[in-house]
C-alpha cells in the first residue's frame, strides 16, 4: 500500500491514516455523483416535449405515449425497494457502473425501429436511474461529513432538476435539427460517457465491492414503520404525481389549448425544473441557518398547491410564468431537508439509508406512473386535459399535511422516537 497523501490517485486511494473526509479525492467523487445525477435528470422527460411528434410518427394514442415516460418510473419503483438490498449486496462502485450503463444504453434510441424497442431503451433507463438513486445516500455517507453531506443533496437534486431543464428546452430544437429519436440518442450520450468515467474514477472508501455492510428484508418492516418516515414517503409522492403530470403534458396542453410553439412550449415549462435548481440550492443551505424541518415542508407544500392549479388553470401569461415558478421552487425546496431528515431517522446507518431512498423511489416512482397515463387517458377519454390535472394537483397537499402532522421528535433516531430532542426544532 502505497503512503497516503493529498493527490488525486487513482489506483490506490489510502484513506487509513486520514480518512475519506479529508482527501481531497471527495472531490473527484463528488463531480461523478453531480454527473451522474445530471443524467437520470436529462433522460427523465426528454420525450414529453416531442410527444406529439412521437403520436404522429409512430400513429400511437396519448396514452401509449404516455408509457414511454410512465414505465420507466414504474420499473424504477417497483426496483426501488429490493433494490436497496442488491445495492448493498453488489457493492457501491458496482451499483454505479451498471447504473451509468444502463442509461448509455438509450445511445441506441437514434436507430430503435418503432415503439417497443424504443419503450425497452426507456426501461432499462429505469432500472438505471433507479440503481444511482438508491445508491447514493450510502456513498455520500462515506465520502462526505454531515454537514457536507446536506450540502450534497442540494446539489446533487439541483444537478438533477437542470438535467431535466436543460433537457426540456433542447429537445424540442434538437429534435428540429436531427430528428426527435436522434435527439434522444444524443442526450443518451452523456451517460455512455459516465459509464467509462465512473469505471476508471470510481471509488467507494474502505470496502471492497459488496462488503458495505448488507442489510435484510427483515429490517425493511422496522424501518418503514416509523411515523416520520412514512409521512416523507406521503409526501414525496404527493409532490411527484403533480409534478410528473405537468411536466409530461404541459407542453402538449400549451400547444394544443393555449396556442403555443413547440418550442415556446418546451421553454415554458421548462421553467419549472430551471427554477427548482435555484430552490433545491436554497434548500440544502437555509436549513444550516434556518433550524426547523417543520418550515422547509409546510412552505414549499404551501407554494406547490397555489402554483399547481394556476399553471393551467389561467390563460394570463403573466400567471402562467409566476405559477410554474412556485411549483418550480416548492417542488425541490423540501428535497434535502426530506433526505438529510430519513438519514437522521435511521441513524445514518448506510444499509437503512438504502432502505429508506429506495423506499423513495417505490412510493414515488408509483405515483409518477400512474399521473402521466392518467392525464393522456382522461384526455383521450374526455378530450380535455383538465380533468387529469386536477386530480393530480390533489397529491401537491400531502407535502403541506406532511408538514403540519410530523411529529416533534421527528429528526430522532431509531429508538429513540419517544426521547425529548434538543438539538432540532421544528
């Protein structure tokens, strides 16, 4: 073993004298967890802004349509939970790989030929984004310290929330350029080039591959039955269903109902995302200022029940933009206060923390099937596009109620629920 020191190697990183908090390797680290945070964001709803073409192209119904963005959020749930438990049991860098892989793998949709191999890209990108997800509450934990670890939420949701901006915008005039399956393979690119960095930088401190400490299906019941936590699971579904609903279909609706450009359209809505950058940014820093968890959940539940009904329920312009703000920042303020609250619940233990973020992705991964499908059926079936949003705009208030009914204790380890705390205000 070669000594340790402050340079970024490679090979061999000897954390035995310092540790990983104090290598500047973290660094490294982090840029590959940002990066690949960026990718699930870019591929999550590059599709919605050119689903319109998809229909006319491939002469599919909205709500077969729908499925190219739905499924694969329902392969990412269902993985979700289980999920945690192969994370743990392959191994962190491993997990990484495969997941970078697995989302290179839509490079391929530039030549997919009709609807199924295209939707088959689109799933194995699921299971992709679902591994990354899941895996990386457990390495930020070994990487980073605490409060560093609070600042990486924030960025790393704030990677992903401009993945999705910057994807929203760009697809429709990249798609004007080499067609909308070129402009898929296109942004599938990024993570072919993540698979090759994260192979040759990857690291995972102090284990060997699958030795970070397995945990069993036995624990998931104990985990998941602690009030707070399944609130933040409420919650952070609540949230999604509106969320996954307007970004799906909104550039639809302002094209078909409110006369708008498919590129007009794509920036419009685009908003939404690019304002969330600004709020989970604001959100992994005013709670080291601000201490109370109780505020980062009522405030942003309260902007996104405001902005949900008014971004198609007005036809002002000036509404519109004001409205897909407020859904914007509340939809991503609360995110790292949700994450760095289920790591305290659970202790900080890494193998429940994969427990609770694949918890996560299940409960929310569920919810954002199904809103997507909803809307493109009830505006096949009714031929509007009111009815389905309405209904989703109902799960924005799980944030707000999240908010108003957790417990006092709430940020309390495991065991610990009933004990007075101190340290945290809500």
């Amino acid at each position: 073993m070669r000594p340790p020191d402050d340079s970024l190697e490679v090979d061999f990183v000897d954390f035995s004298v310092t540790g990983p908090y104090d290598s500047r390797y973290r660094f490294v680290m982090a840029a590959l967890i940002l990066a690949a945070h960026f990718s699930v964001g870019l591929n999550v709803f590059a599709v919605s802004p050119v689903l319109l073409l998809v229909i006319e192209d491939l002469n599919i119904s909205r709500t077969t349509a729908s499925l190219l963005v739905a499924l694969p959020l329902l392969i990412s749930a269902v993985f979700g939970l289980p999920g945690s438990v192969l994370v743990m049991k392959l191994g962190l860098r491993r997990a990484f790989i495969l997941g970078w892989a697995a989302m290179g793998l839509l490079v391929l949709s530039a030549v997919a030929s009709g609807f199924w191999p295209l939707l088959s890209l689109r799933l194995v990108y699921g299971l992709g984004s679902s591994l990354i997800l899941t895996a990386a509450g457990p390495l930020l934990m070994q990487w980073f310290k605490p409060k560093e670890v609070t600042i990486m939420n924030g960025l790393d949701m704030a990677a992903l929330s401009l993945g999705i901006a910057l994807s929203v915008w760009l697809a429709a005039p990249l798609a004007g350029l080499a067609g909308w399956q070129g402009m898929l393979g296109l942004i599938g690119v990024v993570g072919l080039a993540g698979t090759f960095a994260w192979t040759l930088l990857g690291r995972s401190p102090g284990f060997e591959d699958g030795q970070e400490g397995g945990i069993t299906l036995g624990e998931i019941p104990r985990v998941l039955s602690n009030r707070a936590i399944l609130l933040l699971l409420a919650a952070d579904a609540g949230v999604l269903v509106q969320y996954t609903a307007l970004a799906s279909w909104l550039p639809s609706f302002f094209v078909e109902v409110r006369g708008m450009t498919f590129s007009r359209a794509g920036f419009v809505t685009g908003l939404v995302p690019f304002v969330g950058v600004l709020g989970v940014l604001l959100g992994g820093v005013l709670p080291l200022k601000i201490d109370s968890n109780r505020l980062f959940l009522v405030a942003p539940g309260a902007m996104i029940v405001l902005g949900g009904l008014g971004a198609f329920g007005s036809g002002n312009i000036v509404v519109i933009y004001i409205s897909l703000g407020l859904v914007g920042l509340g939809s991503w303020l609360y995110v790292p206060t949700l994450l760095s609250m289920s790591m305290q619940i659970v202790g900080r233990v890494p193998g429940r923390v994969a427990i609770v973020w694949g918890s996560l992705i299940t409960f929310s991964g569920m919810g954002m099937f199904i809103s997507p499908i909803l809307v493109g059926f009830l505006r096949d079936s009714f031929g509007s596009f009111y009815p389905g949003f309405i209904l989703c705009s109902l799960g924005a208030w799980a944030l707000l109620l999240a908010g108003i009914l957790m417990p006092k204790n709430a940020a309390a380890p495991l065991g610990q629920e009933k004990r007075p705390t101190a340290d945290r205000t809500l």
